[in-house]
C-alpha cells in the first residue's frame, strides 16, 4: 500500500455548510432559540440583571423553574458555601473511583424519606435520572414491553428508546386506551412510565387510577415528579404524596433543579430497584457525582421544605390570582389545575414576538414555547408565578400583556374587570 488509497480525488466536503443549513431551516420554521443573558440577584428573586450589548437592566422573571425561590434562600446557599470550603468544590471523579461523598449519602437518604421509599439514586439531573433510569430498568427486565404516555417528557421518550425495549404509548392520560394496551400485552413483563405534572399544559395523572389498571395487569409502575416535588403534599413529596399514592408507585423520579432551587436528579424505590440501577446504569457508572456542595445545598432544601409549607401555601395564591388577573382583562389563559399558568398564543413567530416585545418594552421576561416542545399551533407563554411575586408584580405582568396583545393584534377578549385596576 502506497498510501494513496481513500485519498480525495476532488475539493473536500464543505462540512460547515450542513450545520448552517441545519440552523437556517430552524430559522425558517421561526424554532431558532435565542437565549437571554440573565444575572440572578440572590435575595430579590424574582428580580434580575439582564445583559445587552448596549446595556444592563433590571427585569422581573416571570418563567423560571425555581418554583418557590429555594435558590436565594440564605440557609441552602450557606450550606453550599459551608461544604465547599470544607470538602472542596469537585467529587473527584465518578462514584465507582472516588466513592461517596457524605453529602450524596446524606442526601440520598432524605430523598429516600420524603418519597418513602427504602432507598434513592443521586443523578447529575433529572434527564440523566429519567434517560439512564428508564433504560436501566426495562433492559433488566425480561422481554419488558414500555407503557408510555404520549406527552411525556423527552428525556423518558430517550429512556424509552434507548432500552430497545418494545414500547406502546397511550394517549395522554387515557385510562380506557391503557388498560386496552394493558390487556393485549397478556402475561408479559410490563413498565408504565407517567408524570404527574405535565409542564406544558400543567395538567396531572390520575395516579391512583393507573397504579389501579398496573395491579390488575401485573405491571410495574414509574412515575416522573419533576414538576411537583416540593410543590405538592404536606412534606413536598409531590402529587403522589398529596394523593397518598407513593406507596404504590414502584419508581418516583424527581429533580433538585426546580422547586429544591439546586441542580441533580434522582430516583427512589425499593433496596433492590436501586442496587441494580446502580450497578448497571451508563448514565450512573461513567460519569462525575454531583459536587458535595450541591448535594448539601440540595438537602438543606428538602429539609425546609419538609418542615415548612408557607412557600408552598404563598405560591398557590399566586399562581392563583395571576390567573384570575390575566384572565379577567381577557388574555387567553390555558386552564390548568396547577402552578403553571400557560398563555396560548397559537403562532410561533408571534410567540417570539410577544416575548421579545415583554422583554425589551416592559422588562419581563417569559421565555416564548414553541415546537417541538409543544405541538404546532399552540405556541405559547408559559408563566409560573412563585411566592416572591407580589400582588403589585402581577398587576404590572396583566398591563403589559394586554399591551402586547394589542400591540401585535393578537386576540383579546374583555371579561369580567378584576382588581388589577384596567
């Protein structure tokens, strides 16, 4: 061999050319992601630093998953602090060569508690938790088919495909079609996967229902809490706890980077459930522990919130005025019997647009919801009111919608007048 063989016989591929293409079909569909440059102010949450090239402005973030503020919150930040000047700031590497830090250890057994489960799994976050967890557990089992509801979250659709299980989905919350599914699958190993809130249109499962048709059926239960651990129960242990399901669930599935205001993801079970997980995961084995400073942090805050239902209770009431207000000057509020407030907007340039014009008119920013993440024609603004919006917060976010809206003629009916002074 001369070496010649595979030599180019022509100009190289232009392979920058692909990743432009890639981007300007994005830009075509109006599905690029802009993403603001956004400085959090710890201590006057939900008030923000928002960088410019021309400037920096105070803004009011109206879009964030730190549901309840946990993140300023002076005792998790302390803890945060506290470790890393005592442990340091890194693990060290993954758990099978560095070992457990304390902090994991003590925060896997808090988890374990608020879900009542034997035991929990620290991840580097709830994708991880759900990707790796999902495919874990059904490539361990037998000739599993995957139950999934249709608008899960993506990164238990990933979980889903990446067992190379077989799959069935049933539509969303569709206990008829689940238990059909259910019963045509027979005598062989089966796994629901289910969230109990659904971020986009803030709807929930019917758990007990589910884990109903799962006894009958012989199958095992997953369900995703992501969006309702710290928000709901007497302890913040989320819907199922609310619902008094969690001894019924087989896996619950959580995240530390929402209404616990850290960062991670984890899973509580049985002993066994998570030995074997952690045994056999990919997205467990090969890749670096959370920091012990995180992990302090993240169960400084699942301790509070165990103890202190106030956050949860001032979070309700806003979340509930925003929707009488924004609703009563006419603004098309998706229903929704939870903590998120979705705007529907029904066009994804105009959604962009509203953002932008909220952002840089009236110095709010919602962060616009377009496809993939919701379907095509029901673009939207998805606020989530926290404990830290005032009344006066809510007023100034009504007035400035209704401007939007009329400002870009988007439809707006007047309705009944609320407090909001318009």
């Amino acid at each position: 061999m001369d070496g010649s063989e595979g030599a180019l016989t022509g100009s190289p591929p232009d392979y920058g050319r692909y990743f432009h293409s890639a981007l300007d079909q994005l830009r075509s569909e109006r599905r690029y992601r802009v993403f603001a440059d956004i400085e959090r102010i710890a201590g006057q949450f939900p008030t923000a630093l928002w960088h410019t090239p021309e400037e920096t402005r105070k803004i009011t973030v109206w879009c964030s998953n730190d549901y309840l503020g946990m993140g300023q919150r002076r005792d998790v930040t302390r803890a945060m602090v506290e470790t890393a000047w005592r442990l340091g700031t890194g693990a060290g590497g993954t758990r099978n060569i560095s070992g457990n830090s304390h902090p994991i250890v003590e925060l896997e057994r808090e988890l374990a508690d608020l879900h009542g489960k034997e035991a929990g799994l620290v991840f580097t976050s709830g994708y991880v938790s759900n990707q790796t967890g999902i495919s874990t557990l059904a490539k361990l089992i037998p000739d599993c088919l995957i139950l999934s509801d249709a608008l899960n979250h993506n990164s238990m659709i990933e979980g889903v495909r990446q067992s190379g299980c077989d799959k069935a989905i049933f539509r969303h919350n569709d206990l008829k079609h689940l238990e059909e599914l259910l019963q045509a699958a027979g005598d062989r190993p089966k796994l629901i996967v289910f969230e109990s809130v659904y971020s986009m249109d803030g709807d929930i499962s019917p758990i007990h229902a589910i884990c109903d048709l799962a006894e009958r059926c012989g199958a095992m239960t997953y369900l995703d809490e992501v969006h309702a651990v710290g928000m709901y129960g007497p302890r913040g242990g989320g819907i199922a706890e609310r619902e008094g399901a969690m001894d019924r669930v087989d896996v619950i599935e959580g995240t530390l980077g929402k209404a616990f205001g850290v960062m991670g993801g984890y899973l509580t079970g049985t002993k066994a459930v998570m030995d074997a997980i952690r045994s056999f995961a990919p997205g467990f084995i090969f890749t670096t522990a959370l920091p012990p400073a995180v992990a302090a942090a993240a169960t400084a805050s699942i301790r509070h919130l165990k103890a202190s239902s106030v956050e949860r209770e001032r979070q309700q009431r806003q979340a509930a005025r925003t929707k009488a207000v924004l609703s009563g000057v006419g603004l098309p509020v998706m229903e929704t019997v939870t903590h998120i407030v979705p705007v529907l907007v029904g066009d994804a340039e105009a959604c962009k647009a509203a953002s932008d014009r909220l952002l840089e008119k009236h110095g709010i920013y919602i962060q616009p919801i377009n496809y993939p993440t919701v379907p095509r024609g029901t673009e939207r603004l998805r606020i989530t009111p926290g404990p830290f919006h005032t009344d006066a917060l809510i007023d100034q976010l009504a007035a400035a919608l209704v401007e939007v809206w009329t400002a870009l003629r988007l439809p707006l009916e007047r309705k009944v007048q609320v407090a909001a002074g318009f």
